[in-house]
C-alpha cells in the first residue's frame, strides 16, 4: 500500500473558512476520493522530486502527494484561498504560492530539480496552460492534469480520426499520452456541465518531431484547411506557391489529395523538412 496522504473532502475546508466556490476563477473542486487516488496513484509521487500543482484550491492533492515528495508548490491564485491555506497547519513541504499559473515560469522550476505537475485545469484557460507545459523543451518528469473529456479526446488521438488536430500534434510529438480515468460531473463541487478525463503525459526520449517554426507554420497551415487537401492547405505558406507544395509532397511520398487529419506527426516532419529545408 502506497504511503499517500488522506483524501479530505472541499466541502469541510470551505466550510470551515467560509468560503465557496467561485465562477469567476472556474472553480470546481473534486470530490471523488476514487479519482483524487487515481490522480495521486499516476503521478507516482518520489521522494527526490518536486511537485508543482496548478491551482490547487483547498490542497486536497497537494495533502495527499506530500508524504512521498520531497516538495510540493501548491499555485492557487484566489487570494481568499491562499490565506486560508496558509491558516491551515500543512505538512512542512508544502508550498503556497499565489500566482496566475499561466504565467508561471515553469521552464526555471523544472531546471533545479526533478519535478512532475499535477493540476484539475480551468477549462477557460486548459489550450494556454497545456502549450506553457509543452513549451520545449520540455524537463518535467510527468503531468497528470484533469481536462475536460473533448480536450483529452484531441489530446489522445490517432491520425485518421476525427479529433486528430493541432494539439494532438504538438503534445504527441512531445510526450505519450494515457488515460488515467473520466470525472463526471458529480465527482465536483459544484458539478459542471461537462465530463472529464484525467490524462497522464510523459516526455519522449527524444521528440517525434521538433517544434521549430517552420513546422509550427506547417502544422497550423494544414489543420486550418482541414475540409482542404493537405496541396491545397501547404499551398499558401509554400515558397513557391501549389507547385512547390507538390514538389514537397512527391518528395517524402504524400498524396497530394489526402485530407490534413490522415497525416503522422512524422510525415508532417518530413513535409516540413521537405518544404523548409529544416529538420523538426
């Protein structure tokens, strides 16, 4: 039996400082014991590593992952919960940290030491925190990261299918991406209208293909002219226009006629390369 902390339910912290959620911050804190053990079970938590959680809210997690790390950085950036954080006795290596967690520098704290993120992400703000994650390149050990069920179906597509798009791409290319477990809605206080799925993400050895901007450029230009073949998509950011564009294709074998969501994160590496001269 794993040495995690005990699960305490939302409810009794802001109960007990007089606080409830709030709309404003997208506030919805998970009270399912079963999902917070999954949680903690997939980050695997070490006893040489740092933790960085995203808003951590009542620090039910950070609770439950401190006894097997060597530090936690609970961000929360609700002023009112931060210091009803901090009226609690926590265990000595947690953290609070008020601050917007996108804004973050996560490429510094991940540089000092061994470090995993975990976070129940704001859905207002899930695209904007999970490219700060995958900013390359990218030192995390692990992320755990509850999103709603839609973004976790983009985040574990296959080329072929309908949710295969710009960000399965370019988190694909970083990291391999499993499902940890669904969320319904009442596993929240207060339920939200959507389902959702906790991810796990664990950096490759070496990316499937480098996120420089010539194959930023390509990425984005094909998965905007999904309806497009991928000629006619490459055709606008192609030097040279639709005849280069095919000359590139040709080069690494593509079929001009395929439409962008059958393409692999490697062929759009050598589409790139092909196109830009640069290898992803």
């Amino acid at each position: 039996m794993m040495d995690y902390g005990d699960f305490e339910d939302p409810r009794g912290f802001l109960s007990r400082h007089g606080l409830w959620p709030k709309d404003s911050f997208g506030q919805n804190f998970l009270v399912a014991p079963p999902v917070a053990q999954s949680i903690v079970k997939a980050v695997d938590p070490r006893e040489d590593e740092h933790i960085i959680e995203v808003g951590t809210g009542p620090g039910t997690l950070a609770k439950m992952l401190a006894p097997r790390a060597k530090h936690v950085l609970a961000i929360e950036r609700d002023r009112e919960m931060v210091a009803a954080l901090r009226a609690e006795t926590l265990a000595p290596n947690i953290e609070i940290l008020e601050a917007d967690a996108a804004q973050f520098d996560y490429a510094a704290a991940c540089a000092k030491a061994p470090t995993s993120i975990v976070g129940n992400l704001p859905y207002q703000i899930t695209g904007r925190l999970l490219r700060v994650f995958l900013a390359p390149p990218v030192q995390w050990r692990v992320a755990v990261l509850m999103v709603q069920k839609e973004v976790a179906l983009r985040l574990c597509a296959v080329p072929g299918g309908d949710d295969w798009g710009v960000l399965s791409v370019f988190t694909q290319a970083a990291c391999t991406v499993t499902k940890v477990c669904d969320a319904s809605p009442r596993c929240f206080h207060p339920a939200p209208r959507v389902v959702s799925t906790v991810v796990r993400l664990t950096p490759r050895p070496e990316p499937l293909a480098r996120e420089t901007e010539a194959f930023a450029k390509v990425v984005h230009a094909v998965f905007a002219a999904r309806r497009k073949t991928v000629l006619n998509g490459l055709a606008p950011i192609a030097p040279g226009g639709k005849d280069a564009a095919r000359a590139a294709l040709a080069a690494v074998s593509i079929d001009p006629q395929l439409r962008p969501e059958t393409l692999s994160i490697q062929q759009l590496g050598a589409l790139t390369e092909a196109l830009f001269g640069t290898t992803p």
